[in-house]
C-alpha cells in the first residue's frame, strides 16, 4: 500500500474511534440513570418489598436486562472504562520525547526515561509541532506518548498520553536524581519487565491516575526482580526504581534492594479527556492549590 493511501486509512480508522468513543460517551448519562434503575428494583426484589412507584412502569423493559447480567455486568460502565479496556491483551508501546531545544541533562533523562519503560523508543522532537507528533504515533501504532519537559536545563514536567483517544495527564516533577546522581552509584539496568507497586492511592481519582501510569508497563513474569514503585503521600508521588536480591532459596530469606533510577517526585495538575494536541478536549481534573480548603484536601 502506497504511504499515501495507508496516511489516509489511518486517518478514516482514527475518525472512527473517535467517532465511536464519543458516541458511548454521549450514552454514560442514560446508561447511569437505567442502573440506579435497575439498582432500586434489585434491592427491592431481593427484600420482598413492592416496587417503588416511579419504577413500575419501566419494569418490563428493565427485567430482561437485570435477568441476563452477571457480576461484572451488573456495576456502571462509563466511557472511562473504554481507553484501557484492552490493555493486557498487548504490550503497551510507548514512545519518549521531549520539549523543543532540551538541554543535555533533559537528553540523558529521557534517555533513562526510554531505558525504565520496556517496549519504548525514545525520538528526537526536532521542529516537529505536537500535532505532528501525535500523529506520527497514532500512524507507528504507539499506545502511549511521554514528553518530559525542563526549566533552566532541570527536568520539572511529564505527559502522559495515551492513544489514540486520550486521556492525557500532566505532572509536575521535582527532585530529580538521574542515575549518576545517586550516592554510591546506581545499580546495573535491567530489562526485565518490571512489578509495579501503586501505594496508597485511595480515592476514584487516584486509583485514575495509578491506572493511567501503571497501564505504561507490560504484565512482567512472577519472577522478575525489577520493580517500579509508585508511592502516594498527600498528592505527591515519589518514584523509585529498584532490583533485588536473595541471599537463599526460600521466602524467608533476607532481601536486598539495590536502587537503579532514576528518582524523582511527582504531582499531578491535570487531566484531560482528550490526546495532548486538543485544545478543545474536557478538563476531567484540575489541581486548584489557592482555594481555601487546598491545603487541607487530598484527592488521590
């Protein structure tokens, strides 16, 4: 196939996930108030109470439906469900970027960026404008796009977003520590494909964000000794990257861990409901710290 004519079938396959995506987005409204719905008339057939009245009228269309669902079926969905609904039937592809003109320490963080994620590329940004690059990894089939941006040569800002419909989350960065930063010099990189530990995110919004980073790394084997922590404390995420070592064969067996970086601190500001070039895309959250109640509200 010419690239022309696979540029333009990328192009039509795209609009129509999109197009998709938006319509099971318009029905998250309905879908919500037909499981309150059904909710209600479960609760009250199970405890042999009489139908409320608002419902009685729509119970002959609800029954069939209460009828045939099981478990999993019967919780609320909503278009959130649908961006990582397939995530684990592939290894996710993620491709590693920076902001126009990096300094030589954001090059070599980038590197060790490409170096932590398995199954990514890193790519030089160029001249390239963002649509561009958005484009350019819908078209390579990437899963996920990461831009580390810099102030003044320190890394301070990481995107994730994922394709081809979003979301696409902003972090801040602070306490960065590249690999030959660290005391005693850093331990050996491996490539295994990682453990991911999600710490202490507690909430709707952080289990959110736990699944947005967590959904860059491939499913690793049982036996990996690489792992990748993600730890929440009061909205700041620390990330560390180590591997391990037993000194025996059993369980119970002292563990050691060697950390290999690099380190550094996160914070979320932002996510979108859209990929990183749509201006126009819905704000799903927002960090708002000069309110009264920021300082005493945590939402991961």
């Amino acid at each position: 196939m010419p690239p022309t004519s696979a540029a333009s079938a990328s192009h039509r396959r795209n609009a129509r996930l999109r197009r998709e995506y938006l319509y099971r987005k318009s029905l998250t409204t309905t879908e919500s108030s037909d499981y309150e719905a059904k909710r209600r008339i479960r609760d009250a057939l199970s405890q042999g109470k009489p139908l409320p009245t608002e419902l009685r009228a729509s119970y002959d269309r609800l029954k069939s439906d209460i009828d045939h669902e099981d478990s999993k079926h019967a919780t609320n969905s909503s278009h959130v469900d649908d961006e990582y609904g397939d995530a684990g039937w592939s290894d996710p592809r993620v491709c590693v970027t920076t902001s126009r003109s990096p300094s030589s320490r954001l090059k070599q963080f980038s590197k060790e960026v490409k170096l932590l994620i398995p199954n990514s590329t890193r790519i030089n940004r160029g001249t390239h404008r963002v649509d561009e690059l958005v484009e350019t990894c819908k078209t390579s089939d990437f899963t996920d796009l990461v831009v580390v941006q810099e102030t003044r040569g320190e890394p301070d800002g990481l995107i994730v977003c994922h394709l081809p419909l979003g979301p696409t989350a902003y972090f801040t960065l602070s306490g960065g520590a590249l690999r030959h930063d660290l005391e005693g010099g850093a331990a050996p990189m491996s490539e295994a494909y990682p453990h991911v530990i999600l710490n202490n995110f507690q909430t709707q919004l952080g289990r959110r964000v736990g699944n947005i980073l967590k959904c860059l790394f491939p499913i690793p084997k049982p036996d990996t000794r690489r792992i990748v922590t993600f730890s929440n404390d009061n909205d700041h995420i620390s990330f560390r990257h180590h591997v391990y070592s037993k000194e025996g064969g059993n369980t119970t067996d002292k563990v050691t861990l060697y950390e290999v970086g690099p380190r550094f601190e996160m914070r979320l500001y932002q996510i979108k409901l859209g990929t990183l070039e749509m201006k126009d895309a819905e704000t799903e959250y927002v960090l708002r710290p000069y309110m009264n109640t920021a300082s005493k509200t945590t939402v991961l």
